[in-house]
C-alpha cells in the first residue's frame, strides 16, 4: 500500500525507492519496516516493508504498530508547552515552584533547574539508564529515588542524555493538572489528531490486530525478544506505540508549527520554543560532522536539531527492546518522514538509512552511500567492542583468587536509588538480576569479576568489598560508565538459588 501525490512529489522523486528499502534491509538482516513520507502537507509514501511477525509470515503494513520509544519525548514536550501556553507552568521558572517535594542529590541543582534544564538533558545528572529504563518502580517513585543519582559534570555545562528527567518531567504534568501523562496526552494531543492508533502501553498494543512483534540479533541473526513493559515509570520518556499513518498525522502537524486541521494545539510561539537549538549534543555520537553533508548536533525540547546539505532538520530517534525508529522533519521544506523497524539497534542503527536516502530523493539531490558509511561505523564499533572484552581480561592478575569461598559472595544487596542486585551461587561462578536483567560474571582476580549484561551485549566490572569483620558487604558495579560506580549494600545473607 502506497500514496502518491503528483502536486508534491515527482513521478521520480521516489522512484526505485520501495526497492532501496527492501534491498537494504535484506542486507541489515531487518525483519520489517513502515515509512510514511509527508509533504506540502500530504501523505505522499505509506508501505510497510517485511514481516511483523517472522514465526508467522505475517506482512507490515501502513497500519502495524511499532514501538516508537524515544520519539514518544516530543509528545511530552508539547503537553508540556500546552501547559505553558495556558500559564500553567513555565521553561524557566524553578520546577519547585511547582513541585516543592522535588530533591536532587545537589541542594543547588534542585533549588535552580527548571523544566528546560529537564528536557534539554543540562542538568548534569547522567542518565543511568540501566538502571531507570528497567525499574520496577511507579513512576512517583521513581522521581523520588533521582535523589540518589549522584551528577558527573557541572549544572547546565554539558549535554547528557538523560531519560528520566522525561519521567519527572511527566510526573509534573500529573502534579499541575491532576491528569496522568497519558491521559494529558491522549486527551490534548492524540484525539485532537485523530491519532486513535497510538498507545501508551504494550498490553493495549497486543489487542490490535496489526502490531509488529520485537526482534534482536543474536549471533547476527534476528531473534524474537521481549517487548519492553516497563512503562509505568520511564513512560514519558519512551513507552509510546504508533503506526506510520498516525505518525503522519503528528508529521503534518509538526510541519504546520502546532496547528491541525480543526485548530491548534500550541501557538507559534511555543512550537518555536520546541524546535530551537538549546544545548549543543558535545556527548553525542555524530556531535562532530563527519561527512561534508552533516553539521553540528544540537538539543531543542524533545527534538534535536541540524542541517542536512544546508537544509534545516529537526528529528529524533528511538530505541527500545526490538524496536528502532526515526521522526525527522525538515520545515523549511515541508518534508516529514518516519521510519519504524522491528528489529533492536546493534552497535548503530540502521533507521538512518532509510531516511536520508529519501531525503536526498526528495530534495531532488544526488543520494549520498548512508549504506556503506553506516557499514563501515558499525564494523568499527564491532571491532572496538571485542577490543574492549579483550582489553578488560588482559588486566587480569593471574594466581589471585577469591578471598572468600564463592557461596559467600551471594545474596541481596541494595541501593537507594538502584534497587536490589541479586546475586546467586551458578556452579563455580555467580549470575546476578537487577530490574529482571540477569547478569553473568566472570572471575578476574581477587574480588573482581567481569559483568555480562546479554540484554545489552555490555561488559561492566563489578567487585565486592568487606566490613572490618571480613564479611563481604558490599558489590560495587558502575551501572552509570560516566559517574561513580554505584554501592549495593548487602540485606540478605542468601538469596534463593533459583532463577528470579
């Protein structure tokens, strides 16, 4: 299924494109993908690409719901400008004056940072996603624990993603209004759109007809995963569901700066707000161009922003269990595309691809080899990571053993804000949960083990220190790389032998 649209696109603006996209993920071993191109405020390209579901040969359709994971910011972003809109809340009064219960781990950061500071990840705070993304803990709880989330660099110095400053940012929506994040939005933003086949929550998703299923590489080959469900407390930063038809709705939207067919849902002024550069992306992976056609990164609200062969762009990706996309708009040309795959980002993401080739298609240029450049950064970033498990078990300090015997070393051990880390006996070695992730260790030397997390493909290492009566008390493991390692505290002897 396919739209086309003489008035705004050429009969060979598009050309040999549905072939470029089945080519191209063949060859990234992609089992589905939607795209939806708007322009001149018309749905001009809607195809679904591949399988939704593989076991079942089930087709992709314009009509298949993805995951849209960190896409779901924007929606955030513009609930929240509503509310500004309505003098409800502002960009840069305290967040306090709103929220007096909110404590950050610095007295400073939590008197100052406002609602832009939040959304344009300047806060300082690091993102320690591996522990946020998978928490087990309501969202108000959540917000609670950021207390304990030590910052790595200066308030307001530098850019770090940051998701769950998007979970509180949410959560103020629901002080300020006594709505839910998800009732706000669906309510103010989704009906108005008529966006009836968005979501909030992958147990809606699973009683429609058409959804895609979540796939992964595993030995370079896609496997069925699980669906991320841990939406309650990270949702405003990444839990949403949509279908390429409905994105296409937000698309034109987006491109009308707020304004919809029956009304609007910000005013220009606020949607500029949005859309403009606040923080430069110096952490970012492409913050220096590479490539002649690229320019700097910068953070807006929600949206990141850049020039693409000397055309404005605004996008932003997604990525979660089994799933990657891309929204991007470029306004100046009124073009919007999304991009949905089923397949979980490994090493890069492939969604990219996909886009700028259409980009350059669009704006009638020759198409520049996105496919071969995106090759050789995944080969590099392949060989870097086998480098680095390489380069960890080459410090390993031979004849060091275990300073306790190994059973020893099991039990449950907390942190404030990172939970319980449980850690069990598995033959001669230990294997560990955290937020229903299981971890895998590898003995180094003395009390230190090298920490497997498959869910992620990531090495860590992890140690275990004692009380000055020699029992162990504590496992130290740095679920947050740019800051300190986080300390679990040991509560329970034991833990139970069997798997959690």
């Amino acid at each position: 299924m396919a739209y086309t649209s003489p008035a705004s696109v050429t009969s060979t603006d598009l050309q040999g494109y549905p072939e470029f996209v089945e080519v191209t993920m063949q060859e990234w071993k992609v089992p589905g993908v939607a795209v939806a191109i708007v322009k001149d405020d018309e749905i001009v390209f809607a195809q679904g690409f591949g399988k939704r579901d593989l076991a079942e040969n089930l087709e992709v359709t314009p009509q298949t719901v993805f995951a849209i994971a960190s896409c779901s910011k924007a929606f955030t972003t513009m609930a929240l400008a509503i509310l500004v809109d309505e003098g409800k809340l502002s960009w840069d009064e305290p967040v306090r004056n709103y929220f007096p219960a909110l404590r950050l781990s610095d007295p400073t950061i939590s008197r100052l940072v406002t609602l832009r500071d939040l959304l344009c990840h300047r806060t300082g705070i690091p993102g320690y996603d591996l522990v946020t993304l998978h928490s087990l803990m309501p969202r108000k709880e959540l917000v609670e624990r950021l207390q304990y989330f030590e910052p790595n660099k200066g308030f307001r110095t530098t850019w770090q993603y940051n998701n769950a400053m998007y979970s509180l940012a949410g959560y103020l929506i629901e002080v300020v209004t006594g709505q839910t994040w998800e009732a706000f939005v669906q309510q103010r933003i989704l009906a108005p759109l008529g966006m009836t086949n968005t979501y909030f929550s992958v147990r809606d998703v699973q009683q429609v007809a058409d959804f895609a299923l979540p796939y992964k590489l595993i030995q370079d080959e896609p496997q069925r995963t699980d669906f991320y469900t841990r939406e309650d407390a990270i949702g405003p930063a990444g839990s949403m569901s949509s279908t390429v038809l409905d994105m296409s709705k937000w698309l034109r939207c987006l491109l009308n700066k707020g304004k919809y067919s029956e009304g609007t849902l910000v005013p220009e002024e606020q949607f500029r707000e949005l859309t403009s550069p606040q923080m430069v992306m110096s952490a970012f992976p492409h913050n220096l161009p590479k490539y002649p056609e690229e320019f700097y990164y910068s953070y807006a609200l929600g949206w990141w922003t850049t020039c693409y062969r000397g055309h404005r762009l605004v996008q932003h990706s997604g990525g979660i269990n089994g799933f990657s996309c891309l929204t991007t708009f470029l306004p100046d040309d009124n073009i919007g595309i999304v991009v949905l795959t089923n397949r979980q980002a490994h090493l890069v993401p492939v969604h990219g691809i996909f886009t700028y080739n259409a980009v350059d298609r669009l704006l009638q240029l020759e198409t520049v080899p996105w496919n071969e450049r995106t090759r050789q950064s995944y080969d590099k970033l392949k060989e870097q990571e086998a480098k680095s498990q390489q380069e960890s078990l080459a410090t390993r300090v031979p004849d060091a053993p275990l300073s306790h015997p190994l059973s020893t070393y099991a039990g449950q051990f907390e942190h404030p804000g990172g939970g319980t880390f449980t850690i069990v006996q598995d033959g001669d070695t230990l294997k560990g949960w955290h937020n229903g992730l299981e971890y895998t260790f590898q003995h180094l030397h003395y009390d230190v083990f090298l920490v497997f997390l498959e869910h992620y493909n990531f090495y860590l290492k992890g140690s275990f220190a004692t009380n000055l009566n020699g029992d162990i008390e504590n496992f130290v493991l740095p679920l947050e790389p740019a800051a300190k390692p986080l300390v679990f505290t040991r509560v329970v002897v034991e833990a139970p032998a069997a798997s959690l």
